[in-house]
DNA sequence: TTGTATGCGTTATCAC
DNA sequence: GTGATAACGCATACAA
C-alpha cells in the first residue's frame, strides 16, 4: 500500500493536499475528519475516498496546537505496585488500541510537598485529554479538584468509591477481605491476626475493616496483639507475622494485607518450623505472580486490574468519536477469593 | 507562587507575553529558551527574569508543530516480561524526569504481519524525539532501519550488542550464564539441564550458547535429553523440568533461564519429593521479585535492567539541551550472578 | 546581536 | 452545506 500515492517528493500529505484532491475546502475535510453532523453525504464520501486512496492522517501536533488539547491519555501514579501499575496499563493500552490516542505515562512523588504543584504543571504543558490518578494518589480530592479546573477529564482507582461513577473505578477491597476472613472462621478458625498495609493508605484501611467486620460478624473480639502493620514490602510482612506467632497462644491464621508480605510471612512460619498450612493458614491480596509460583500455592484475592484499566480508558473516551460502548455500572469491580494450597483448618 | 502574576484574565503567557514585557522580539525570547551562543548576556538575562516572574513554559504542542519533532520519547515493546518493561520504564523516567521529554508507551504485535507498518505509521505520526525497543523487537535489524529512515533517534537493547555503541544498551547474557554454569561445575555437577527460552529470542540462544560453552570448557558432553525448551514462562519451566528429571542418571543440577520457569521447575522437584538444593540445584534468570521470595531462594542472574533504562534514556537525550553526562562504553552492561539458596554440591 | 516576515497543519469564526 | 480568513504558539530564513 503506498501511501503517498498521488504526493510528489513523498511527502507526507496534509489537509490541504486532501482539499485540493477532492476539490472541497480545507474545512470541509477538516468536517470529514471530526464526523461534522452537517455534511452532504455525496461530498463526504468523495472526500473519505482521497483520504482512503492517499493514506492520509491528520497530524497530531497540529490539531493539538489548534484544540488546545492532546490526544494522550496520562497515567499518573506514585509507584504503588509493579503488578498494578502494568495491569492498569495494560487494559489502558488495550482500549486505546486502534483509536488516535496514545498513553504517557507520569510518575510522581507523593510525599513531595508539591506534589500538586507538579501535577498541575504537567497537565497544563501536555494538555491531556485525560488522566488515570492510581492509588495511592488516586484518594487526593485536591487532585481531582484540580483536574476540574484544568479542564482535563479524570478516572480514580481505588479501593472504595470516593467519586461519582464517571470518575471511579472502584474495587470491593472490604467485603471482599471481609468474605476471605469469614471463610477462615468457617473452617475453624478463632485466632486470626492480620498484616495491615500502612496507615495512611485508604486500601489498607478497607482491608483492615472487612478483617474485623468479619471478626465482629462471628463473634469474635479483635485482639490487638493480632494486628500489626507492615509496609507492603516482603521484608515488612517477615517482620510482623514474626511478632505475630510470638503470640501466645499463636494465631492459626493470618490475613496478609497483599501477596507481597504474605509471601514474607510464609518464610517466617518456615524459620519457626512452622508447616502451611498445618500449623498456619495464610491469605493473601492481589494476586501477583508470586500468589501461585510459591510453595504452598497461596490463597488469595484477585483484583480485576486489567478489566479495571480498561473501564478507566472507556470512561475517558466517553463522547469522543473513539468511544467504546460503556458497560452500565461499570463503576464498581468485584475481587474475588482464589482458593489455592495456603489454607486449612486449624489442628 | 503565582505564575500568572503579570498577565491578566489568568491565561498562561506566550511567547508574545514575554517579548512584550522584556521589549524584544519573539525571536529573541525564542534564542533565550533554545540556549542560542549569539546573544547579548544583558538582553538574555533580562528576558531569563521575566520567564521566571510570569512562569512562562513554551508550549510543547506549538514546538512540535514548528519544529516537526515532539519532545516524547517512546517505549515500543511486545509485553516480553513485566520485570523488564516496568524495570526500562523506571530507568527512562527517571532520566526523563526534570527534562521536558515525557515517555509515551506503544505495545505492538510481533506476530503481526503488519509491525514494521505499524511502527512506522506510529513514528510518522508522533514525531517522536527517539524510541526505546525492547526484545524480542529490537532484535529485528527493519525497525531500526526504519527508524533511521524517518529520522527517529533509538536505542535497542537485547542480549548482545546487534547495533553501535550510541543504538544499543546490551547485557552480557552469554558470559554470565557461563558463569553460572561454570559455578555449577565447580561444586562438582557433572550432569545439568537446561531449560532454554523460546527459539527466536535472542537472549534466548545467548544463554543456551553460555550454557554450552560452560560444558565444553569443562571438557564435558553436552547430552541432549538434558536440553529441553521453554516459553519462559511458569508451566513450561514445570514441564520441562519434569521431562529433564524423568531422565536416567537424572541431572543433579538445572539452569532455568528465566525465574519463572525456574520456580516451576522448583515445583516440578517438589512433586517429586526432591530436595533443593539437596538433590537438585537450580539456577535462574532475572532476579525477578519472586526470585527472593520462593523457598529456597532463588540462586539467579541480576539483570542491571533499570540501569539499562537510564543509559537507554541518556543516549536518546545526548545532544540535546537536557543531555546528561554519558558514561563511556555505556553499551554493554554487566549481569551478575546472584548466589541465594538453591545451590549445593551433588550428593 | 536582534528583528521581520513567513510557515508548521489544523480548527474556529462567520460569512455566503 | 460550504468556504475564505484568522487564529493556535513557536521556529526558521533572511535582513538589518
């Protein structure tokens, strides 16, 4: 297929070249291009022709210069998770496939005082058509403000629903947490400690509920030596389920807060001699690849991350010409238990 | 720090807004920005301080359209392995960080009949200042001949040095898996297995060719039924490993070239209710995050790939008013072997 | 050393 | 329905 069929020098050929093909003016390719209402179908389709025939695309620059906006989706995050912020781009990049739209992607530092002020920076030079704010960021109402402000569209995630459905994507963190931890006292469980993730991050709070809203569902008080928290980090979770079998008498079960300290809290029961799931039950979040490469295969939770990534990216394209049917609803993302080799009833 | 200060109704200045505040022309103001030598210092600082009053930024869109190149960079990848895209990703940013390049992300379809087409249609369209490819892509000699067609700076990087010093960011994968091997020898493995990568990937012979090496410098035989391939990822490394321990003398020592299929090939022995490293050692490939995390963990090779990013970014930013300090001969970049737990001599 | 005129490729305004 | 003309904000060629 040459595309540079009836363009000498081959150049790349622009609007006008289009324009003088078809014998239309450079606007009314221009109406062809963005699917203006109020055409003649008959010139349309003589115009769409030499489009089709020449190969021609409109070039990105020079729309943006002329709109005043870019077509680049943002995807603005503070380095959360590695399996998060792939699986977000994931199903981002895989919407975004096919349409005009690319995706950049934007790290930020959330502990930096100006962390709005970067934001605000990036948005107002790049122009975007939109942004996905990841977590832990994701729960900064400032933000969200200030994409208003700056007129950029924007999509939360997060672990609860703390925006309007049009810029949420939401998971069921609590009930979810709430189910796995039920699940542990169906079969036999009573004392159940849980890592926590660091306060601070709403998703640790939520897990943490759904742990003692279940406890508190069966009965059972909350013991406070059985929570301890731990930074997302393996090292963090060897760390806590060390104290927490220190116990006495010692858990029979633990409720990590993501796979990542599940996996540290499984040395840990190890270096006592400890068997999982035997001597101890342990859950997990998130699902990673660890979840099911480690020995005992770990029950968990799996998180929708990609299907979530790919209803931010539908929400921002919602009313462009590029815009994919919305499923309704598509606010809320159910997790679910995988049950794996990790959990068993107490001796 | 209010960057509108000086311009009223809060609109960002231009070009224009600075020209007439600092009394010269826009071409003037537009010498200042692009660091021009054949400027008066005087008229230069003065139209330095007043960008810094007003806050004035250029804006990129204009920029690209004049200048027909964007400040973007692009990461152009076929999804080999998360570690390594999110790893290159950190290490571009973070060179990007502070500059005005930002990093826009393109997976592609090597299956595609039509990926040289795409990448091309991608380039001329975007403009991009340079792109990053990634393996298995970056192996393929068309894309970067396209690149150097349309004028698009790139960097490939793989598993040996296929291009010049100022295109490629190469990792030693042959040597270090000699290494490796060779280590295995030298605790008194006679009999090892080999999981090797897909046939195609380049890293994937690079190591074969190592492991091969390795033997033959030691005067040994390479058999085989002890060379079974892989697809890099969990379920193979467990099928494989199954078929190599299925062997008779059964190999007292595997290398895996990846982690993931050395974690199945982890399970395969446990099923087995093999020891590791007691009846059998494994070695990987990647230092991925479930490397530490398995029991035991994981003996592996450490892929310096966030540095490998960095140069990656550094050489598609040399020449340009962001340019950082190069580091000579950064082209090849030196894996290592890290030693954890899953090596022990034959019994 | 600095300024003027013009172009980059598109969209918006407002006529016809 | 369609078209001439002026933005959009910056850079380049060529003068001065």
């Amino acid at each position: 297929m040459d595309s540079d069929a009836n363009i000498p020098g081959s150049a790349k050929p622009t609007i006008n070249d289009i324009a003088r093909l078809s014998g239309v003016s450079k606007k009314t390719v221009s109406r062809v291009i963005n699917r203006s209402p109020l055409l003649n179908e008959e010139t349309r389709k003589r115009v769409d022709d030499i489009i089709r025939e020449t190969g021609y695309v409109p070039n990105p620059q020079a729309r943006a210069l002329a709109l005043r906006r870019n077509f680049l989706i943002g995807l603005v995050h503070d380095n959360p998770n590695a399996q998060m912020v792939l699986g977000m781009q994931q199903g981002i990049l895989s919407v975004l496939k096919g349409t005009e739209y690319e995706l950049i992607v934007r790290p930020v530092d959330r502990g930096s005082t100006t962390l709005v002020a970067d934001v605000r920076s990036f948005l107002e030079r790049q122009r975007l058509h939109g942004v996905v704010l990841l977590p832990p960021i994701s729960e900064d109402d400032g933000l969200a403000r200030l994409c208003d402000e700056l007129g950029c569209r924007y999509v939360r995630m997060g672990s609860a629903e703390l925006d309007d459905a049009a810029h949420m994507v939401a998971s069921n963190d609590q009930d979810v947490v709430h189910e796995a931890v039920s699940y542990l006292i169906g079969v036999g469980h009573r004392r159940i400690g849980i890592i926590t993730g660091p306060t601070g991050f709403r998703s640790a709070w939520e897990r943490r509920q759904g742990f003692e809203r279940a406890l508190a569902d069966a009965g059972i008080a909350v013991d406070p030596a059985l929570v301890v928290e731990g930074s997302y980090r393996f090292e963090s979770g060897l760390g806590a389920a060390s104290k927490l079998l220190d116990c006495s008498p010692r858990p029979t079960a633990i409720f990590a807060s993501n796979d990542e300290m599940a996996s540290g809290a499984l040395h840990a029961a190890r270096r006592l001699g400890l068997d999982v799931p035997a001597d101890l039950s342990i859950i997990g979040f998130d699902d990673t690849a660890i979840a099911a490469h480690i020995w005992p295969p770990l029950t968990t939770v799996r998180w929708p991350i990609v299907e979530m990534g790919k209803a931010a990216a539908r929400k921002l394209l919602a009313g462009t010409i590029d815009a994919q049917p919305e499923v309704p609803g598509e606010a809320l993302f159910l997790s679910q238990l995988i049950h794996r080799a990790s959990v068993a009833p107490p001796k």
